[in-house]
C-alpha cells in the first residue's frame, strides 16, 4: 500500500513540475482563450476526479477526460470573450474617432453655401 502511494504521489510530483515548467515558459501573456482552456482543463479535472470517485471511477481516468472536456469548453468560452472585447474596442476606436472628427476645428469648418447662378 504504501509503495502505491509513493509511486502516485511521485507522478503527481512530476505532473505539477511539467505544468508548471510549460505555464512557466510562455514568453508572453496568456490570451483570453489559454486563460479559459487552463481554468475549464483544471475545473474539469477536479470536478470529475471527485464524481469520478464517489460513483466508483478510477480518478486518473476521470480527470483526464473531465480536464480534456473541460480545457475544449473553456477554451471555446474563451475565445467568444475574446471576440466579444475585439468587438467592444473597435467600437470604442470608432466612437474616439467621431469625437475627435466633431471637435477638430478645422475638420469642422461649415462650408458656405453653394449659390446657383441666376
């Protein structure tokens, strides 16, 4: 017993390091979709390891596929709150545009009026 506790908790060991290395190695921010996949991967992972273990699952099986589900889900949730904020700054850029147009005094000179000849 105790053998198989020392050999599951040294692939847990080397589990978190190789997740923690690849979290730790990204050069650049995390985007909005790595954000959702990394949560919906952990959440699933957890949460099924649990059900997966009152109902009589093995919990390695279980977190495998609930983080596989769980990492497509949030990473799909993701990237529709990634578009969701593309959408929302574009419109933001095109409304300081129109205030800048309205305000810029020579973008806002009144042009006289055209007089047709008699």
């Amino acid at each position: 017993m105790a053998k198989h506790y020392k050999i599951r908790l040294s692939w847990l060991y080397v589990t978190m390091s190789l997740l923690l290395s690849t979290v730790a190695s990204c050069t650049s921010p995390l985007t909005t979709r790595e954000k959702g996949m990394l949560a919906g991967g952990g959440l699933g992972a957890a949460t099924t390891t649990v059900l997966g273990a009152a109902v009589g699952i093995p919990p390695g099986t279980s977190a495998v596929v609930g983080g596989a589900v769980g990492a497509v889900g949030g990473a799909l949730t993701g990237e529709q709150i990634a578009a969701r904020d593309r959408k929302l700054e574009a419109q933001q850029r095109k409304v300081k545009r129109q205030r800048v147009e309205a305000s810029h005094p020579l973008l806002n000179r009144k042009k006289p009026p055209v007089v047709a000849p008699d």
